[in-house]
C-alpha cells in the first residue's frame, strides 16, 4: 500500500488546525518521525504531544480528533505521568492516516524543563512544531536510551530461564487434554511473545552493545535477528493441529535453548542445562507416554 497522504501534508494539518485551537499551546512531533533516518513505511504512524491548557476538554469531548479528518476507529486510554492526568487518542482516520495522539498539560511540559529528564515519551526523539508560549524552550536533548532494556543481571538471566522452562509444562499438559485454546496462549503469548522474545532481544543486543531499541511485540525482530535464529523462530507458527504444536512447543525450546546460551555465553552467566534436560524428559514423557 502506497503511503496515501505526504508526511509535509498531515504534519501542516495538524499545525494548522492546532494553531486555530486556543487550548492547545504546543505540538511536538515524537518517536520515529522526530528521528533522521528511521525506517518508515506506509503504515507507520504519526506520534503527536499536544500539550494543552485543559486536558480535561480534551477528555471529556472526542470531537476535537476530527480535526484534520475524519475518524475510521479510535482507541482511548489515560495516564499518570510525574502526578499529571494525560490522555491516549490512537486515531484511524478514514484516509488511512493513523495518528497517536497523547495530550499533556502545559503544567507537565513545564516540570519536565524544570528537571531536565524526559520522559520516554520524548526520549528517543521529538521535533517541535507548534509552540505559542515557548513551552519547549529549554528541553533538553533526547539521549535516545530509552525503551533499550538494560544488561540483565545473573538472577534475572536465571528466573527467566525458569520461567520459560516452566510454562512448558502447561503447554504439555493443555496438548495433552486436547485443549488447544489454553494451550497456544501458554505458547504464543507467555513463551513466545514474552519470555522468548526477550531472550531474543537480548541476544541482539549482545552484539549491538545495548544500544538497539526493540519494537513492540517483536517489531523490527526479522530485520534484526541473524536470519538462521529468525528461521527457527518462523518455524514455531504452526497450525491447530494437536501434533503441529507439539513440533511448535520443541522448535520453540531448541530456540530458546540456543538462544539462552549464547546469552549466558556472552554475559559471564551459565546456562543451567540439567533444569533443560529434566524439563525436556517431561515433556517427550507427557507427549509419548510409555505404555
């Protein structure tokens, strides 16, 4: 899908319509869009802090995200940050540009120039484009460190490892009652998208000396990972089938194992492999009892 509308022209929609709002006093352009070079696509999106004189208008009537178009669907949070209520207004609009919008009060804009620590909202890069007070004079600049997860420690290193071993027997236990709902969600989510998946980012991080910053759920993970690791990952999607997540559950391991062990390798930390092999007999056990 081609990119339907031109950065230049949904960056000037924004500031035009923000410079007709008297409450919004400042809009910032943050995370990949504020940073040079960042890979971007059609459908990456457009991460925008207003920063307002009422956040509460802002809460209480959504009708102000039709702005610059409109909505196809949204989604709606809020946050507590440093003590100020902020607002989330993910917005699809119906021209297919999606905008992340998060709203701050200018008091919060304020405290951050105070204390000169961003927050990591605006941490990995912001570029101002609208500021009526001259909010943002004083920011500092981003030190790009944040969402890079730091060295785990050896007992971090060791309770994930456990943990990972230790949902295994659950996913045993599910393709064993024939359960594959509670099963794939043993996998896929905790094994797979959590425990996995940061073990896997810590492997790119070891050779990026921790200054790789991962994408959610796994974003970015192909680009990243040396392409035999993302085969064996790829090979851990399988079907419904009972047995197909049997061969998923085993593919999952030996990544894991791998995995695991270059990192241990890497950091000083020993891998505990006698855990491995009395947890991997339990599950040959559960999968083909002996009769």
């Amino acid at each position: 899908m081609a990119e339907v509308n031109g950065e230049a022209d949904v960056l000037a929609r924004v500031t035009g319509w923000a410079a007709d709002q008297p409450l919004v006093r400042a809009v910032v352009l943050e995370s990949s869009r504020a940073v040079d070079g960042a890979v971007l696509d059609a459908f990456s999106d457009y991460d925008v802090l207003l920063v307002v004189a009422n956040v509460r208008s802002f809460a209480e009537d959504d009708g102000w995200l039709a702005g610059i178009g409109t909505p196809l669907v949204r989604f709606r949070d809020t946050f507590q940050i440093q003590g100020f209520e902020t607002l989330a207004r993910l917005v699809l609009y119906e021209d297919y540009t999606k905008v992340d919008y998060m709203v701050w009060p200018a008091a919060l804009l304020r405290r951050v120039v105070e204390t000169q620590r961003l927050p990591d909202l605006l941490d990995w890069g912001y570029r101002v484009l609208l500021d009526k007070d001259d909010l943002t004079v004083g920011l500092p600049a981003p030190t790009r460190r944040a969402h890079i997860p730091p060295r785990p420690s050896a007992a971090a290193y060791q309770a994930l490892v456990e943990e990972f071993w230790w949902e295994t027997t659950y996913v045993a236990k599910n393709l064993w009652r024939d359960d594959p709902m509670q099963a794939r969600y043993n996998l896929d989510v905790v094994m797979k998208h959590d425990l996995l998946l940061r073990m896997l980012e810590w492997r790119i991080e070891i050779e990026r000396d921790w200054t790789w910053k991962p994408g959610p759920v796994g974003k970015g993970l192909k680009r990243a990972l040396p392409p035999a690791l993302w085969s064996a990952l790829e090979a851990t999607f399988v079907g419904a089938g009972i047995e197909e997540n049997w061969r998923a559950l085993f593919a999952t391991t030996a990544l894991f194992r791998r995995a695991a062990t270059e990192v241990g390798a890497a950091l000083g930390y020993t891998y505990p492999d006698a855990l491995d092999r009395r947890v991997t007999a339990y599950l040959m056990a559960v999968h083909d009892p002996p009769h």
